[in-house]
C-alpha cells in the first residue's frame, strides 16, 4: 500500500496518531502495528492518556516525549516501560522502570523533559527553563524498540482557548481583563501577581478558558499610575481593580474572587479583609503578616510593602543579613525576623484574615526558599480558628515543593531556581503541587463564586 507523500509531518502525526510506524511506511506486518494513541489537543492543564497497544508482552519499550521550547531549544523526557500480558502500556497506570520521573503519573512524560544538551548526571545551570511558544506547543511521543522507533504520534498543548477575549483594563488600571468564550455572565477574578512585578497574563488567559473571567492586575513596577517599586502600594488600588471588573457584563456579581501569588497572595487577604465585594479568596505560598517593601535592586525598601488611607500598613522589617552571591535564598531575610519579633509586633503585623467574610484557599510548599510560606498559611489557618470563622477555610502543604508553583504539567526542571533566586523544591513535587493547586483552585473559585 502507498499512502503518498506527506507534505506535513506534525498534521499527518496528529491525525492518524493511532499508527504506527510501520502503517505510515506502508508496510504489511502478520499483526496490528505497535501504536501509540493520545488526543491530538488539550489544554496545557487538562491530563491526558497515554496508552501503547501491539507490542510484544514482556518485551521493555521506550516511550520519549520531545518539544521545543521558545527560544527554539528542544526538551526531552524517557521511560522505558514492559508492556502488560496483553501488550499494552497505559501510562497512568504504570511507574516506568526507569527514566526521567519514576511513579506511575500520566502526565510524566511532559513535565519530566529537560533540555535534550543538558548531562543528565549534572543540575541545570541556574535560569534554564521551559518557556513554551506563544499560544500553544507541540509534543511529540515516540515508542522505541530495540533502539528503533516503532510507533509516534504528536499532541498538541494549547496555553489558552484561542476564542478568549483580551482587553486593556484603563481607568488608572495596569493589567488586562481576558473573558471565556460567549456572552453568559461569569464568575470573576482579580489576579495579583507576586515580588517579580508583572501581571501572570498566561494564568488569566488559562482561567479565562476554564469559565473564569480575570483581570490580571499588575500593581507596582510600571512608573505612573502605580509605584515602581514594592513599597506602599494602596491597597485601594486593588478594591477599585474588584469594582471595575464588577463593571464588566461578563462577570456575574454580587463578588469576584482575588487570586495572589507570594506577595500577591498577602494583599489578597489584605484586600480581602477590607472588601465586602469579595466572595472568595486564594493564595499560593502568601503570608498572613504583612512584611517590610522591597526597594530598587529588590532589597528593603525601609517601609511597608502596603499602605491604607494613606499610611503605611504596620509592617515587619526584613532581616539585615547577606544572602550571599546569587542565585541564593530569600529565607534569612524572613526566618530570623519571625522568630525575632515579639507577639506584639506580629499581633500589629498581621493580616485581620478574620474580617474577609469569604472562603479562604491557601498552598503552601514545605521546602519554599523564598520565604516559610507553609508556617505562614499555619499562622493564618491559627487566626481563623480562634475567631471561629463563618467560611469555608482551608491549606494545602505540598512536601518538597519550591516557592515557584507555576501552570500544570509545563516542565519543571530548572524552575527550582534562577540566575537571581533559589526557590526549592524538586521537579517531581513542584509538578505535583502546580498541578493540584491549579485544579482545587478552580474548584474552589467555582463552588464560591456561584
């Protein structure tokens, strides 16, 4: 059989993914073809099923996933499999024999990739990271045998729903608002971004293709309407972003959600506290207790990360120590203050959580070096059990995570630091923990923003 030239090798993989090899060459066989089968396309957040059937029982195959970050590197993950009586490997079911993530997980093979140029025995150096192409990327999985490839297909994992509307906020407002596909109103949410001073326009573009329309608020490092710096942000800022997204007819009210990251997180619960326009409240590796800014070179800014009408938040100062030469640790600059301070200081530092009057979400990570993200959101669940708290409130620790929790199943080699800052953890917990955070946070917005 001549199936003809194939002018488009990706668009020819995903539509016939269910061949294999031998079926594409044209090739008789006495069987069926090893082949392996997966949807041609999902949300970067959605798992998806691997599954490889007709190979020999008992015969160990190679399952490799590739892709090619922006910059045009390739990443790359393994694992060698041996396949069931019946001659099939379902990935989610079985942990490899070996390879780059060892326990059964289905979506290993796409956060385990690493740069294909990077040793294997040998950390990566300090800044590597996956940066996906805009808008989506393709990832290619090959099935070998005997060092022969016997089977492939390719998906691909879209960042976004393409139909997502995207808009300029204005009104003295930095950032976007991106809403679903449609006209039917939505819950909504106010994104805070974290220390590193730009908007996580991918997390609103991701939530507004899972139903959830965002604004994603960028609110210091922009001189003009907002500071440039971490230093007395109003907090105003943030309850005049909630009522402007009100204002949307997409976003069904009477509240919106705020959704923070690191130090986004604490003004969420900052803000929160204060609004009766919020309905839920989430925050990723937050603190309860408001901490001194961060100045130019992000060093202390000598003053309170936030203001309120007008007057500094009463703040704890940062530690005065030497981290060292980067990338290095956030930690000693926070660790010895909090043990340092007195219960009348941390009483005037911390956040009045019990004042919010909506659902509160908390992630933590154990092995956070950016700050004890995990002995703060303790000290936050402390404060809203003593006061008896009428919501829903709830934490979820992730061991052996870092700081940089990120979208699920991107590769996450490298993220546990950068050229500047180490963040923790090990790419199979940081996977684990992006991913169920990411998954109990939409559950979580959407049971308390109906």
């Amino acid at each position: 059989m001549d199936v003809g030239p194939v002018p488009d090798r990706r668009a020819y993989l995903r539509a016939v993914g269910s061949l294999g090899l031998a079926s594409l060459a044209g090739c008789a066989a006495d069987g069926p073809d090893p082949a392996v089968t997966l949807p041609s396309s999902a949300l970067t957040d959605g798992p998806v099923r691997i599954v490889v059937e007709n190979l020999d029982p008992g015969a160990p195959v190679t399952l490799r996933a590739s892709a090619r970050a922006r910059d045009g590197e390739e990443w790359a993950s393994h694992a060698a499999f041996e396949p069931n009586a019946d001659g099939v490997v379902a990935v989610p079911a079985r942990a490899p024999l070996d390879g780059t993530y060892d326990r059964a997980d289905a979506m290993g093979p796409f956060w385990s990739m690493r740069p294909t140029d990077a040793p294997a025995d040998r950390p990566l150096s300090p800044g590597t990271r996956f940066t996906p192409p805009q808008g989506a990327y393709d990832v290619t999985l090959a099935v070998e045998r005997d060092g022969e490839t016997v089977a492939e297909a390719m998906t691909t994992r879209l960042l976004s729903d393409p139909d997502v509307e995207s808009r300029p906020i204005g009104d003295g407002l930095v950032g976007r608002f991106f809403a679903p596909p449609g006209d039917d109103p939505v819950p909504g949410v106010v994104h805070l971004h974290g220390a590193g001073g730009r908007a996580h326009l991918a997390t609103g573009r991701l939530l507004a293709s899972r139903g959830i329309a965002t604004l994603t608020l960028r609110y210091f490092g922009d001189p003009g309407p907002i500071p440039n710096t971490l230093a007395e942000v109003p907090v105003e800022y943030v309850e005049r972003a909630v009522s402007r997204l009100l204002e949307y007819d997409r976003v069904a009210g009477p509240a919106v959600g705020l959704f923070g990251f690191s130090r986004g997180g604490s003004l969420a619960l900052l803000a929160a506290s204060r609004s009766d326009a919020v309905g839920a409240v989430v925050g990723w590796v937050p603190s309860g207790l408001v901490w001194e800014g961060l100045g130019y070179g992000r060093g202390p800014a000598g003053t309170s990360a936030w203001s309120a009408d007008g007057d500094p938040v009463p703040y704890l100062e940062l530690a005065e120590v030497d981290p060292g030469p980067p990338p290095a640790p956030a930690l000693p600059y926070y660790e010895p203050a909090l043990n340092d301070a007195t219960e009348a200081e941390l009483d005037a530092a911390a956040i009045a959580v019990e004042d919010a009057g909506a659902p509160v979400y908390l992630v933590s990570a154990a092995d956070d070096r950016r700050w004890p993200s995990t002995a703060f959101c303790d000290r936050v669940m402390s404060r809203l059990d003593a006061a008896d708290y009428a919501h829903e409130y709830r934490h979820d620790g992730h061991p052996g995570a870092g700081h940089y929790l990120r979208l699920p199943y991107l590769p996450t080699p490298g993220i546990s630091r950068d050229r500047y800052n180490v963040y923790g953890g090990t790419p199979a917990a940081n996977a684990r923990a992006s991913a169920s955070a990411w998954s109990e946070t939409l559950a979580f917005l959407r049971t308390a923003l109906v």
